[in-house]
C-alpha cells in the first residue's frame, strides 16, 4: 500500500467480504473479468487544444448512449442459420460468410419504419444521458446518412429513404444533448481496397467476382470513400464528437489526413484515439496531437485511475448491435452502474451502448437497464456529473471514489456493502458526512488520520449507497 502525500486509503480488512450472490454476473458472460492493463505513461499529457477541448461539455457530461444501428439490426446476428457464434451481431457479414451480394439483398430491404429521432432523445434524456454517438457507416460500409460519394446508403439504397443522422443529430441538439456519429475510416467490407482485420472471412468471399491477381490498395479507399465520407459528415452534419474504430492499417499520414479534415470544418469537434490506436494499444505520445481523448478497450472498464480523461466502450450486452440469436447476454442493471460508476472514478466517460431492432425501435431491455441509471443518477447523479476522478492514490475494496473540482468533497462509493457494517478511509480530513440516498447524517468519526463511518445494517440503495463528505482542506 502506498504512504505517499498522506493520501493512503486504509481498507479495513474485516470490511471487504460482499453480498456474494448480490454479485453474481448475469449469464452467458465469458469466464473472467476483462482486465485493465495499464499501458499510458503517467507523464503522457493531451495537447492544450485537445484539453480545451474537453473542457466544452465532454469531462462534465460522463454518461453517453452509443448506438449501433444498421443492416445487421435485422439479422440480429443470424443469416440463413449462420453466423450466430460471434458476440457481434455487427459482424454478421463475416460470421456468416456473406458475399457483398447477398448483404446487399439484406440493405435493399432495410425498412426501420418506427423509426423515431425524437422518441429516442427523449428516452436518452430522461435516463440521464448527456451525449449520443450512432454508427454512421459501420465496417460493413452501410451508410445512415444521405451519402453524395456512395449510394450504398439509407437514403438511395433502401425504401426507407430519410437520413437517419440528420434526424437524430437534430432530435439530440433539440433535447440539449451533444450529439456524435461512429465512422469505421479503415474497414469497408463493401470496398475490395479496404484493408482487412482479420482473417476469419476471405476477401474473395466477399467479393467473388474479383480477379486472382487484384491488389487492394488502400489509400484508393481513403481517396475515394472514407475521407470524402468524413468531409461530407463534418460539413453537412453539426457533430460535437466523431468516433473511428479499428485503425488497420492507419499511420501517421493517413490519420493526419483525417485528423485535418475533421479540423478544418468542425474546430470543436472531439475526436476519439481509435483514429490511429487500437482499444488496447499502447499510447504512443507522438500520436497524441491528432486526437482529444482516449477511448479504452471494448467493454474494458478501468481498474485503476488514469493519467488520461478515457471513454470507456460499454454496452448493455454482450453485443454492441441487436442480437437475439446464439450466445448473448446483457448485463444486470447492478452490473451495469457499478461498471459505469468504476470508470467515472478513474476519471473517465461511459459510452454504453444499445442496440435498437430492425424495426427501429429501441431494445426495450436496453432502455429498462438505462432507466435503471437514470433513476439512480437522479438520487445520485452529484456524485457522477462534472466529478473528477479518486483523488487517493487506490481505490477501496468496497467500491470507489469521486471528487469535485475544487477537492472540497468526496463522495464514497459504497459498491460491496462490509459485513463488518464499517468502512475506513485514511487522507480525508471530513467535517460532515450525509447520505445522498435520503439526506440524512452518515455516523462518522475522525480518529487521527482516518475517517471511520459505520454504516446502518442494510445499503440505502440496492446499487451504490453514496456518501458525500466534506473535507476542511481540498484533497487534491
Ligand atoms: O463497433 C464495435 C465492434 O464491432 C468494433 N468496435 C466496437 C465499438 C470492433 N471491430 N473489431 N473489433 C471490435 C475487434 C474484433 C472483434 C472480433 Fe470477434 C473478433 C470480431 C470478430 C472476431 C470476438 C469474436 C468478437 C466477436 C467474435
């Protein structure tokens, strides 16, 4: 245990043993925690712009609803009986072997006749949710938006014909919500020249009729779909954040070429590092000046605070788009708040993402575990928005904590409740302790360094019972 600036936190041994089957993962989840490697250099720092940047509305906002809306929501990760092994149903194309042809069959009749911008602010809203991003052309090519480089899009493509990104960016910005699109900038199943992840589908599978000899190239691609794509949605589009993903094949003159773009038309516009590092990638600081934060692994939730301000990738599930067949799984809604709770006290964002069906409705089980949020922010959300992260140098066995700006109060955290009915911090010089579920006085004693509260005999509330202390002197 660190002793250093007297900011030790003291975990009372007896304290940490946790309601086990309170704790118990929903099911079909794989064996083993993801873990959080710690691969940033504590001296890695955002250039100024980027941390102005963030300064707008991002640190502030922590809750963000991710979207991953397309062709595949129809398939809901099976195609002709195959392809419902992968934990993606995004990535039907490939899990099921599909050839360009077939899927284009599938987009020609994309219909999300439900389809309600507005309904879908407004539930996002009353859950909380200060921020959307939606996939605005996912590695299948696909676009949502009204594409003048390529018909393959909702608008030319399919009889539905309304861009879904202009309706949704204009219901969020409506509602006060800031509002972002996804763009997978280096794979394009649908583009032969587009570089390939993995190696799990042979290009040739999906496009048969190229010849033996074809070379892809990719900055054919870049020329002639993705960069033109990118301009187009940041001149035409009044996005607040744009979001790459799997940077295949990305160095840094390409990204330049993106990270330029974006620049140029849209100053403010937050841009995530999945432009040119991968989710677990190491950080690279000679990279840092073309992008304005982190965005960590796919439902990686930090285990440790971090040097850098992070978004987190979460989803509600096991998939990030609809999926109702094979293996899947969403989280419990205790799961979920603890894992959203973990990464704003590392200093982070959660992106968590939902899926909506093919009808264009949203998944009522995502909106269920939301509202689940939602209600707990609404008791607790002073603990959450426009908080900085734990200011002691390790988190709790119990749980975590947060901070305001000024460091002038902590909140606790309590995650596991102890069965010893006592938690003990050490580093917190407090002068009131109350409790956010109801209000009232925490029972609390400053004995030398450490600050002891015991607790009443049941959690004020099923997820996270917040205790807000005031300090004497700023804890930062
Ligand atoms: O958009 C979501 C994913 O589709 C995308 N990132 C998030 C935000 C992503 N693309 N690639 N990857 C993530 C990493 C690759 C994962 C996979 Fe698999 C490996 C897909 C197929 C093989 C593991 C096994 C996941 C599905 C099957």
């Amino acid at each position: 245990m660190k002793t250093n600036m007297g900011t030790v936190l003291l975990i009372c041994l007896g304290a940490v043993a946790s309601h086990a089957k309170d704790t118990a993962k929903s099911p079909n989840q794989p064996a083993g925690d993801v873990s959080f490697e710690y691969r940033f250099d504590d001296r890695l720092q955002q250039t100024p712009d980027s941390l102005a940047r963030q300064a707008l509305w991002f640190r502030d906002a922590k809750f963000g609803a991710f979207i991953h809306f397309g062709v595949y929501s129809t398939l809901e990760g099976e195609y002709e009986g195959r392809g419902s092994g992968f934990r993606y149903s995004e990535w039907i194309q490939i899990s099921a072997q599909m050839s360009a042809k077939e899927y284009h069959a599938v987009a020609k009749t994309f219909n999300p006749t439900e389809f309600d911008a507005d309904a879908w602010a407004t539930t996002f809203k009353d859950c909380g949710i200060k921020y959307v991003v939606i996939t605005s052309k996912h590695h299948d090519g696909f676009a949502l938006f009204d594409s003048m480089v390529s018909d393959y899009d909702i608008v030319d493509y399919t009889p539905f014909k309304r861009d879904i990104i202009k309706e949704l960016c204009d219901a969020c910005h409506k509602q006060g919500l800031k509002f972002g699109v996804y763009y997978s900038h280096a794979q394009d199943w649908d583009e032969p020249d587009a570089p390939y992840l993995n190696a799990r589908c042979k290009r040739n599978v999906l496009h048969p009729d190229l010849p033996a000899d074809f070379e892809p190239d990719m900055d054919r691609y870049i020329a002639k779909k993705s960069l033109p794509q990118v301009e187009e949605l940041v001149k035409n589009y009044d996005l607040d954040l744009i979001w790459f993903d799997t940077p295949v094949g990305m160095d840094m003159e390409r990204a330049r070429r993106f990270s330029d773009t974006v620049r140029k038309y849209r100053p403010d516009c937050l841009i995530n590092s999945r432009l040119i590092h991968r989710g677990k990638g190491k950080i690279e600081p000679e990279y840092l000046p073309l992008y304005d934060y982190v965005s960590i692994g796919d439902k990686e939730v930090p285990t440790k605070k971090l040097p850098l301000y992070v978004e987190s990738p979460d989803s509600v599930s096991s998939s990030f788009g609809y999926k109702t067949k094979g293996n899947c799984y969403y989280h419990t809604e205790k799961e979920m708040i603890h894992r959203f709770v973990h990464t704003v006290c590392a200093g982070g964002n959660a992106l968590i993402n939902n899926g909506p069906m093919g009808n264009g409705r949203l998944d009522p089980e995502a909106v269920r575990i939301y509202g689940a949020m939602g209600a707990w922010l609404k008791v607790n959300g002073e603990s959450i928005y426009a908080t900085v992260r734990n200011p002691l140098d390790e988190k709790p066995e119990w749980g975590d904590l947060s901070a305001s700006k000024d460091g002038r109060t902590v909140y606790l955290h309590i995650l596991e409740w102890p069965a010893s009915g006592t938690i003990a911090v050490k580093g917190l010089p407090a002068t009131a302790a109350t409790y956010l579920a109801n209000g009232e006085n925490a029972d609390y004693a400053v004995e030398g360094e450490v600050l002891k509260i015991t607790l009443p005999s049941e959690p004020l509330d099923p997820y996270d019972t917040v205790v807000k202390v005031a300090l004497s002197s700023s804890s930062k």
